[in-house]
C-alpha cells in the first residue's frame, strides 16, 4: 500500500452529549434519531416517495402554504440561499438587500456571482428595515427580488415580514425570505403574507440533523422561473428538476440527485412532532422560553444586544457580559466543565457579543435555568488560559 490504513479508524466513534444552546445545531430528539436508523431504501423507491410526500404535507404546514412546489434540498441552509437566488436571478438583474447583519452580506455576495447586481439598503447593524424604507428602494429600482432574513441570527435581530410581499407585488418584485433561524419558532405565514420563496434549514428549530434546506417557491415564483431567457445557471439548485424528483409537477417522478434518505427520515419524524405540538403552542413556548432567558441575563449583569423588544427575536438572543468578564473564557469554561455549548457572534458581531440559542426542544423553562446557572458558574469561576 502508498498509504496505510489510519490508526485513527481502528477504534469505533464515539461522542460525547453536549447541550447545543448555541445559534445551531440544536438537539435532535431521540425520535427523531432514531428515525435516522431505520432500514436504507432506494432513494427511487416507492417508500422513499412516501417519506418525501409526507415530508412535503409537513413542510406546507410549516410554512403555512399550499405551494405545490414545497420541497427540500439536499444541503444546508446556505444551500436553500443559493437555491432562491439562482433560480430567480438572471445576469443583470437588480435585488434589493437590507444590509444589517451577516445575512444579507452573504447573499449579497451570491448575488454577485450570479451577475446579478446588488442595490444595498444600508441599516445600522441590528436594525430591521421598515416597510416605508423598503417601499423607497423597490419604487425607484423595480427589482427583481427583495431579500429579508426574518431572524437575522448574527445579530439576533427580528424582521417584521407583514405587508413586504403586497408592497413588493405592486412593483413586480418577488420577496424572497431566509427563514433558517426562525421556522417554526415565530409565526411565518407564507400565503397570508404573500411570501414568494422562503427556505429554511433542518437542523434549528426543527430538531433535525443538519444537511437538508426545506424551500417553498409561491405560483408568482415559479411564473418567474418558467419565464426565465435560460434555465437556472446550476443544475443542482433547479426548482424545475427538483420539483421532478419531488413530484411537484404531476410528471413521473425523474432522477436528479441520490437524495439523503436517512436525512429524510429524520426531517420525517422532527415534523411529525412539530405537527403534534402544533405551530401555535411551538411559537408560544419559543417566546416564553426567550422571555424567561431575557429576565435571567438582566438580573446576572448581561445587556441585551438588541434595545428594543419588538425587534429581538425568540429563538436566539444577544447579550454581551459586564466588561471585567473574558466571553472566550466563558464559552470554554461551559464546553469544557458542563457540556454546553454557547454561541458566539458571528460575522460582524464575531467577539462583540455571546449569543444563546432556544431552538425546538431547547426552548424549554428548564433548559434556560441550565444555561443561566452555566453562565453563572462560568463568569464566577472561568478557567484561566493557563491552566490549558
Ligand atoms: C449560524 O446560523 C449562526 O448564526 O451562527
């Protein structure tokens, strides 16, 4: 042999339980990796289908929408970010992009590489856009998508959503909107709010493992995509191939990609359970989990990120700790004494903030009791740097 067998692969995995309170994963349930265990199929078989349409009814009542094309990716979120853009975009095409936290720089920068050119709303870091301030850019540009993440989880920042898709439609725009950190957590009414494509990701709020992006394209949507001058630029991310596999269009359903059936299971089995909880009690104990997280960070010295509470959202919060206390101290401290992972901030809120994450069965009285006296453990008795 050129190269041996690794010694590391002589031994079997094995992997610790950690508590994932940050911006996610969040814990899987049992069920819901149990599911992941069941008997490999085909992913062409008549049981895989059967899993992708129940996946499907799942994903509609998540997204509140009777969108036939309602389907998942193979892939994160960021994924499910692509997939709108590419599909939607063509070179020389203009989208409006508020740009107020990690998200819509990163979507930006998609934009771009489509040949689509990017009309920025510049907002200070943590400000939603109003509707007035997103009605003035879309009047005078006339763009073909307004993009709006709705849980801006590197600032953990709420975006209203209410009234953006009738003002966008007057101007013959789409609204295009990242739901990774919020679906299912904080209402999203797809239809009612006339959303035209929302993508999400598995592994937050949903309790699945990471690796799938449900996506949901509105009737105005796919008007675009059939109107387009040349089919999407990357085949992988065609909303008219896909919806083939996923029997969108009422056709025999055709081969586009070998689909990650276990993963399917396990999405499967996380909206069964959402489904039997219901959404409305799912939103509530996600704003209750986050009001009691809130109060406890107050009374230990924490200052929330965002001031208003209109504008924070449930599933994530932001804070950042009185100014004698090492944040980086106080992650490594909770990973390595207790098992829990907190989140820090990302992109531009990267070594500003700390950031904890609520998501699905994380959004509970007693998981927040957990990591508030993890925190209190962690800002008393830090493990110095030196003594790693
Ligand atoms: C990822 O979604 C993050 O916000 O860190």
């Amino acid at each position: 042999m050129d190269v041996q067998p690794p010694a590391s692969l002589r031994s079997p995995l094995r992997l610790p339980h950690k508590a994932l309170m940050g911006a996610g994963p969040a814990n899987a349930p049992p069920r819901v990796l149990h599911a992941a265990a069941q008997p490999l199929v085909g992913h062409m078989h008549p049981e895989a289908f059967r899993v992708m349409d129940e996946i499907k009814e799942g994903l509609q009542y998540a997204f509140q929408t009777t969108n036939p094309v309602t389907v998942c990716l193979s892939c994160a979120g960021h994924g499910g970010m692509e997939a709108a853009l590419s599909n939607l975009l063509e070179p020389g095409d203009v989208a409006v992009v508020p740009l107020n936290g990690h998200w819509g720089a990163r979507a930006s920068d998609m934009i771009t590489r489509h040949g689509a050119r990017v009309v920025p709303l510049e907002l200070p870091l943590g400000q939603p856009v109003t509707l007035e301030a997103a009605e003035e850019v879309v009047s005078k540009h006339r763009p073909r998508l307004l993009f709006l993440v709705q849980a801006e989880s590197s600032t953990t920042t709420l975006q209203p959503l209410e009234g953006f898709g009738p003002m966008c439609h007057k101007y013959g725009t789409l609204l295009v909107v990242d739901a990774v950190a919020s679906l299912g957590g904080y209402p999203l009414w797809t239809d009612r709010w006339e959303l035209d494509v929302v993508y999400t990701g598995s592994q937050k709020v949903l309790n699945a493992p990471p690796g799938l992006s449900p996506i949901t394209f509105s009737p105005r949507a796919m008007e675009r995509v059939a109107s387009r001058r040349k089919p999407c630029d990357v085949y992988y991310w065609d909303i008219m191939q896909l919806g083939d596999y996923w029997g969108c269009f009422g056709n025999p359903r055709k081969y586009h990609h070998t689909g990650p059936i276990t993963l399917f299971y396990a999405l499967r089995e996380a909206l069964a359970i959402l489904a039997s909880e219901g959404l409305t009690a799912s939103w509530r104990r996600h704003e209750q989990a986050a009001l009691r997280l809130r109060a406890a960070l107050e009374r230990l010295g924490a200052k929330l990120f965002i001031e208003d509470p209109r504008h924070r959202v449930h599933t994530l919060t932001g804070f950042t700790l009185p100014r004698n206390v090492d944040p980086v101290a106080v992650t490594r401290t909770a990973m390595i004494r207790h098992g829990v992972e907190l989140g820090p901030g990302l992109g531009p809120t990267a070594g500003r903030i700390m950031r904890v994450g609520l998501m699905g069965v994380n959004a509970e009285a007693w998981a927040v009791d957990n990591v508030i006296s993890v925190l209190e453990d962690c800002v008393k008795n830090p493990i110095p740097n030196s003594s790693l």
